[in-house]
C-alpha cells in the first residue's frame, strides 16, 4: 500500500508532538487571525473556492492576504 498525504501529515504532527487537532468547518479565518495576534502556532489546512467561482457571492470568498495587514 502506497503512502498517501494524509499518512505523511499525521506522521509529521506526532514526531512534532502535536496533542491537539481541531477541526473547524466554514467560516475559521477568525481564529487563525487571533492566533497570529497571540503569537500562538497553529497549523492551518486551508481550501479556497475554485477559480471559477469567485465573485459568484460564496459565503467563504475572503483575501486571506488582507485580513493579516495589520
């Protein structure tokens, strides 16, 4: 059996003693923001909507480059 991403991803979070995963559908640009603010590591897997679809008015149609201006 191959080894696949998922397999790879999981091995690097324990040799990196990671405790914790959460998993947060939709909207959770909120939270990687308060983390950067905090100065708190996080690893974040992250999607965009296609292409496209952007300016179709999707609800996730953010610029993530903007939102950490600041």
């Amino acid at each position: 059996m191959a080894t696949t991403v998922a397999d790879v991803m999981v091995a690097t979070l324990k040799a990196s003693d990671v405790r914790r995963v959460w998993g947060i559908p939709g909207d959770s640009i909120n939270g990687l923001f308060d983390a950067n603010r905090s100065r708190v590591p996080v690893v974040a897997i992250a999607a965009h909507i296609p292409r496209e679809e952007i300016g179709g008015g999707y609800f996730q149609e953010t610029h993530p480059d903007r939102l950490f201006v600041e």
